[in-house]
C-alpha cells in the first residue's frame, strides 16, 4: 500500500513538470478554518446593535446526587437535566436570540444568547429562574425525589475587547465566579470592583432629550449611567448586572441620583429631568429617607422637576414598601413614569398598580411603526390605556422620520431616539 501511494506520487510530480517548471511549484501547509460558534454569534449580535450575554447553571450538589443515584442512574440524570434546560430555554427565548448552548462541563450548562437594548437586567433573571425551577421540579418527579440545588450566574461580553474569543471566555469565567461566589475568585474582585465604583463615585451621566412631538420643543431629559470609561463597565448593562448580583445595586442607584442631582445644580438646569430606578430599588425601606437627605443637599431643586422613571421588569408583587414609596414621593411633588410599557406583563401591571404621571412606550412597539399596521394598533391600545390612566405619553427609540410621522399623526405627546439626538453632556446653554 505504501508503494502504491509513493508511485502515485511520482505520477503526480511528473505531471506537474509538464504544466509547470518544478521551480515554481510551491507547496504549503494544509490551512484549517476554526469557526466558533460562540464567536460568530457574539460578533453577529454585536454586529446589529445589541448586547450578548452568557448565563451559568451549575449544580451545587452534583457529588451529592451521584452518591445518591449511583453509577447507572446518574449518567441518565444528567442527561435529561441537559434536555430539560434545552426544552426550557427553547420555550422561553426567542430561537433567533439564542446563539448557542454549552455543555462542555459535568456539572452544569452555559447559554450564551443576543440581548437587544429593550430588554433589561431583570429578563435575565426571571429567565434563569424559570429554567431553573422547571429543572428542579421535572428531575425531582423523574428520579425518586432528588433534590438538586442549582447555582445561576451571568454576564455581558465586552462589546470593545481587543479579542472576542478572549471577551467570551472571560466572560464565562466570570460568569461561573458570580453563580459559584468563589471565596478566592472572581466574584470577590467584582464585589472590590463596584465597592470602589460605589464609594468613589466613579459614574458619568448622559443626557437625552425628551421631545414634544408636536412643536419639536424639548421639554425634559433623561439621565443615562455609564460606568468608568474604557472599562467593561461603561456598558450600563454589565455595571448594574454586575451591581445587582454583587448586592451593591440600591447603592450604585443612589450614587446615580446624587450625580444627577449635583450635575442639575451645576448648570441650574430649570427643565425636568427624567432619572431612572428599578423597583427594588424603589421598594427599599430606607429609599424615602435617602432622597429627601439628597434633597436637602440640594434646595435650589424642586422635587417637582424629577421624574423617577420605573426601569426593568421585576414584579412589584409582595414588595410591601413600594407603593408606600410611591404614594410619599408623588406627596413630595415627584413625578413617576414607568419604563418599557408594551414589552411584556409586568410593566402593564405596574401601571395598574401604580396608576403613572407619564408611560414610556418601549422601543419593540415603536420600531418599523410606520411599515407594520399592527404596531400602529398596539400603539393606540397603549394611547387608550394611558388615557384611562391620566398619563402622559412618551415614545422610544425614534430613530427615522417615517417613525416620527406615526407618532404625530396618533397625536403622541413626547418622544426621544437618536433621530431627535444622541445622549450627550446635559448642556450648559439650557440654563436659565
């Protein structure tokens, strides 16, 4: 057989003289392509715009539950807890959000999926919960009553990372550090990481106009939080995820206000000023006392400038102080506006409870308006709904004239996206 191959060969070395002098034939290594999945489509999502994002289930008692079921049973275990998960995040993820599904490692599984700007901090974790206890309630019933406690963790891939390959895998490192919170890991630097941003302040805040459709006035402005520039962090997505499950999120927020406030002061800025908090933040008992000590710093600015924009879509159920708060500030002259508003549930049982001053219609419903009549219907549904609520409306993500149009000719109130303008500095010339 080798001789064959080796005759072959001088066949072929033969031939090619004839075609070309021997000289000029060149010969090269074999080259191989290495398509990673994760890569293409951590580039593809940030390619269109959006975010990308890995989530971490690992299963805290693993050792537990082999011991338990034993060497024939615990491979069938862990077999259908990754068909489960996969079943799971199927049913809850759109399939062109999911780039892909990991399960390299025994004791656990990593998703790594698209995440448009509409979608908050809070999807992430009613996603992770529900797979999770869907998880633990079929293998429970499946295999005699086991009892398995899984670990979540997740983060945002780094949109600017020199290397996407190294960005994923640091990612996902840092991912499993948060599920795990490892002593001696990651989760500890991040912990020290947003205690420095929290204690140092070091936050800088943008601001967008908020836009009267009619006359093409701006009426007021919303604050947008960036963490510290050229860092992983400056993306608003990865600092309060980060915030949140290193339990510094009320505090980071409250930084935000303060910032927000002292920047008002700085340029005697007389417009109202939109400033955003998620409802944990908001259901916090010592909330009411920090504003109005914030407040008191700060007595060149009436309350009634402030809007507090409800972010996220965490539910309000069972928060006992929310309300409460709620009912003080509007007493204080704050006005409260809810964020998102047609992008799922929770943000329509928020306005039934909480009854707005002003509704933020998000950006799924305003984009491609004009070429789809069925947005423009849901657009009119939430205009009723805020209408029957008292409130004023504002629509998001504007960002061509054909969008704008739409919104005039349903007689919206306010708007703002990058059509309008881009977030920025809140200028000095507004000072009146």
């Amino acid at each position: 057989m080798v001789r064959f191959y080796a005759a072959k060969a001088k066949q072929l070395l033969q031939w090619g003289k004839i075609v070309l002098p021997l000289s000029s034939i060149k010969f090269y290594p074999p080259q191989f392509v290495l398509r990673n999945p994760v890569v293409q489509g951590v580039k593809l999502a940030f390619k269109d715009g959006n975010e990308a994002a890995v989530i971490v289930f690992n299963i805290k008692n693993i050792r537990d539950i082999a011991e338990y079921l034993g060497p024939i049973q615990f491979p069938k275990f862990m077999m259908r807890f990754k068909q489960i998960f996969r079943q799971a995040i199927e049913l809850e993820v759109d399939k062109d959000d999911i780039i892909t599904l990991h399960d390299f490692f025994v004791d656990g599984i990593s998703l790594y999926l698209k995440v448009s700007q509409d979608h908050g901090i809070s999807s992430i974790e009613t996603l992770m919960s529900t797979v999770a206890n869907e998880a633990r309630k079929t293998l429970h019933s499946e295999f005699d009553g086991v009892s398995m406690v899984l670990e979540n963790g997740y983060m945002f891939i780094e949109k600017n990372s020199f290397s996407i390959h190294e960005a994923v895998q640091k990612s996902h490192k840092q991912a499993v550090a948060m599920a795990e919170k490892r002593i001696d890991s990651e989760f500890n630097e991040m912990v020290f990481v947003m205690g420095k941003i929290v204690s140092q302040k070091e936050i800088f805040l943008l601001a967008q106009p908020i836009i009267d459709v009619a006359t093409k006035e701006i009426r007021a402005w919303e604050m947008l939080t960036r963490g510290p520039a050229g860092t992983m962090l400056e993306n608003p997505l990865t600092l309060f995820s980060v915030a949140r499950q290193t339990g510094k999120l009320y505090e980071l927020e409250m930084v935000v206000f303060e910032k927000a406030l002292n920047q008002i002061a700085s340029i005697g800025c007389k417009d109202d000023v939109f400033i955003n908090f998620t409802p944990l933040t908001m259901g916090n008992s010592r909330f009411i006392r920090d504003v109005k000590r914030l407040f008191q710093n700060h007595k060149t600015i009436s309350p009634k400038q402030i809007t507090f924009e409800i972010t996220e879509r965490d539910s309000i159920e069972g928060m006992r102080d929310f309300i409460y708060n709620i009912k003080v500030l509007r007493l204080m002259g704050i006005r409260i506006a809810v964020d998102d508003t047609g992008s799922g549930y929770a943000s329509l049982n928020t306005i039934s409870e909480v009854m707005p001053d002003i509704i933020k219609i998000d950006r799924s419903v305003i984009q491609n308006i004009d070429k789809n009549a069925v947005k423009e219907s849901m657009l009119k549904g939430l205009l009723l709904v805020a209408k029957e609520a008292g409130s004023l409306v504002v629509a998001e993500g504007i960002e061509n004239e054909e969008e704008a149009s739409v919104l005039s000719r349903n007689n919206v109130d306010l708007a703002q996206g990058f059509f309008y303008a881009k977030p920025a500095m809140l200028p000095k010339k507004i000072a009146t």
